[in-house]
C-alpha cells in the first residue's frame, strides 16, 4: 500500500488526512447531537473537540497523547455529528483513524495485545474457529449452568462489564452459515437474484433472524445465494483500529462476492452494510475504482432493497400489534438509510406504528463501547429506553445485532415488556408459509 506523507504527530501509516481534519468550521451544529458530550459537558468530548485534538496533533502542536487515544476509543461513533453537520465532516471515521494510530503510538501491555490480536487477526478471519468458539457458550446455555449462574448473583461480584456481558447473551442456536444452502430459491414468481451476506454475529447469535431474511426474500421473488467461504466484514477491526485485518477481510469478500451474478448483495446488519460500503475508501490505493464502485452499488441493507425493487404485500398476513423502531446507528446515519425500514413495516397489514421520540439517538452498544464503558452507556440506554416507554408500544423493532443486544438487555433490567424484533422477523410474521 502507498504510504502517504508524514502530518505532524501522526505516524505514516493510517494517518487521517489533513483536508479531512480542516473541514471542521466549528459552528457547533455538531453539538446537540452527540451523546458523549450530552453527558459529560466536556468540550474535548465533543465531535468538534475530537476534530480539534486532530489538528493539533497532526499540526505537531500536540503529541498523540492518552487524552487523544482515550476520545478516540470514547466516541460511539455513532455518526449522528457527520447528519448534522454543514461541511459533512467525518468525525467518526477520523476517531476510527485515531483508534489505529493509538494502537501505534500508545500500545496495549503485551498480554493485553496478545489476546486482541488472537480475537481480531486469529478468529474473527476464520469463520470455521469463530463458529467452534461459540460450542461452550451453547453448553453453558443447555446445561443449565447459565440458570445457576445468574441466579446464584456471582457475578455481581464480578466487575460491571463480565455481569452485563454474560446478561446480554441471546438463546444461542448452531450457526446459520453452514445449514443455510449456497441458493435458497425463490417460493413467488422469480424476480431476480440476490446475494446473502451473512454477518458473524448474526449467524451466532441470531440464526432466526437471517433466517426470516432469506424467507422474506424468497417470498419476495428473489433466490438467494450464500456463500460459505465470506469472512467477516471488518468492522470490529476498524472499531479497535486494526485497518491492515480490515483491508485482508475486504478484499477477500470483494473478490468473492463480485465473482458471482448476482443483482445485490443484501444484508441484515446495520454495521455490516456501513462496513461493505467503505471499501471503496478502504481499498482505493491497491483496488481497481470501477470494481470497487461496483462492489459498492451492489450493498444493499434489508430495507434499502426492499424498498427499491418495491415490496408486494399482497397475501401478507396481519400482524395486529403497535409498533415503535429505534433506528441504528450505522443504518440511518452511516448509511443515510432512514425512511426504508418505517416505510416497510407500515407496509404490514394490521401494523400501526408509533414514532418514537429520538429515535436515531444511540442505544449506547457501539460495538465494544457498552462494555468498556459500562456506566456512560447505560445513562445513554435509559434515555433510550424512556422513550420506548413513552411510544406505549408492544414491540420495539430494530435492525443491528449489537443494537438488538444492547435493547433486549435493557428492556429485560428495566422489566419492560416489550420484546425486541429485527425488522426481517417481524416481516416473517406477515409472511405465509
């Protein structure tokens, strides 16, 4: 890869360019909007903050300290600032940038880096190992040693984030990948063909869900392809500031995926979608542009395609039920994908739909953020859940794993009744057999 120019304080390698830094004028639209600054008040904790400790670190005004590692690592990255903003400053992806100049300038203790660099670079690649690893958790769950465990309160003792961690686990099932077939064919008059991407998360812990997706596509006219060999799609990688793994895994899918005749790759992963479509940044200096344009326009969320090639409801079943969405982040605001999914399910017969106040305000999970931060989550998650509150709705619909974590866990502490569905499996409700 062709390295660019020293900027001040930043290494040479995954250094954030210096254009992108100076775009930020400061007006503070960007305020309002972020949930870390929402919360402590602090400038430096603050979009435009972030952005400002950039400049002076790339202006060598500043060395890459502890206080930039600690905002770049304490940014959801939530993208709400870039929707907000005039000038279109990116700067979650500018603290995406920081993460891997952090893991640079300020490394992790060795035991520390060893354990990271075995999750990010050994098992995430290897969706046969990922798969293996989650073998015990499943034990855990149908040996009744979860039931023991939870209601002994041991982990209370524990530190916040391993009682949380362990709270927020779904009913885990076998991994979807290797039982869904390489072409489910489609169960209406055929309308096209689609691929499947089938993130890590959602083939561990949420099997059904996917498995309402390729239904629903089926039912929509659509055969679906998924293909065993894809690997993850990189954005726990760029969320901890490993962009080199980030780049091996995007070229390994991109070659993958444009080796097939397919009309769209389709997802049902928020953070995945807003993954696939920044490889055409991520892979612009050993890419060929008209490949990764290509690639690009091909990603497509659930939603978004559904929308686009227009859903046929005739025949959907009613679902009687008041229903509130809580947008993710990496959908409408990584993805500018906002419209699609209400669009969809006030498409379903029977639905009526209640608009939640703040409803494209963060969750708090952020990937890894819930965990390591534990207490500014949570106050940023009872905001949330205040809301669901307010809609009085029967199910609260979402659309990305980690959301759908973050939101059951809460609703469950809170003892709120309403469950937490992914959009594909509230259409599969309206779906007939």
């Amino acid at each position: 890869m062709k390295n660019i120019e020293k900027l001040g304080n930043f290494t040479v390698h995954d250094a954030p360019k210096y254009e992108d830094i100076l775009q930020c004028m400061r007006c503070g639209f960007c305020l309002p909007t972020c949930p870390t600054f929402s919360l402590t008040g602090r400038e430096r904790s603050s979009p435009r903050g972030r952005v400002a400790l950039a400049r002076a670190v790339s202006e060598g005004k500043l060395e890459f300290n502890q206080a930039m590692k600690e905002e770049a690592f304490f940014c959801l990255d939530c993208r709400a600032c870039t929707t907000a903003c005039p000038s279109g400053v990116q700067a979650g992806s500018l603290m995406e940038i920081c993460r891997a100049q952090a893991d640079q300038q300020q490394p992790l203790p060795k035991w520390q880096a060893g354990f990271r660099d075995f999750i990010l670079k050994k098992m995430l690649p290897n969706p046969d190992l990922l798969e293996t690893s989650m073998l015990p958790a499943r034990l855990y769950q149908k040996l009744g040693i979860q039931w023991l465990v939870r209601h002994s309160k041991l982990l209370k003792l524990g530190p916040k984030w391993i009682d949380k961690a362990e709270g927020m686990m779904p009913e885990l099932h076998q991994p979807l990948r290797q039982n869904l077939p390489h072409l489910s064919s489609a169960t209406s008059e055929k309308r096209g063909t689609v691929a499947f991407f089938l993130g890590c998360v959602m083939t561990l812990m949420y099997a059904e869900v996917s498995r309402q997706t390729v239904r629903v596509l089926n039912h929509q006219g659509f055969d679906v392809i998924t293909p065993k060999a894809q690997k993850c799609c990189g954005a726990p990688h760029m969320t901890e500031g490993d962009r080199e793994t980030t780049r091996q895994l995007a070229q390994h899918n991109l070659d993958l995926f444009l080796g097939l005749d397919v009309d769209a790759i389709v997802t049902d992963c928020a953070g995945c979608g807003a993954a696939l479509k920044e490889y055409e940044e991520l892979l612009e200096e050993q890419e060929d542009h008209q490949r990764l344009k290509k690639f690009h326009s091909k990603i497509k969320d659930i939603s978004e395609f559904l929308i686009e090639v227009g859903i046929h409801t005739e025949g959907l079943k009613p679902v009687n039920k008041f229903v509130t969405y809580h947008e993710p982040c990496h959908l409408c605001h990584a993805q500018g994908i906002s419209k699609q999914p209400r669009d969809l399910i006030k498409s379903i017969p029977g639905v009526e739909f209640r608009e939640m106040k703040e409803a494209n305000w963060c969750c708090g999970s952020a990937a890894t953020f819930s965990l390591k931060f534990t207490e500014a989550s949570q106050k940023i998650l009872d905001r949330k859940l205040d809301n669901v509150k307010n809609t009085e709705a029967e199910v609260l619909v979402t659309s990305n794993p980690g959301c759908h974590l973050q939101l059951d866990w809460g609703l469950r502490e809170a003892e709120m009744a309403q469950p937490v569905l992914h959009l594909s499996e509230l259409l599969g409700e309206a779906t007939p057999d």
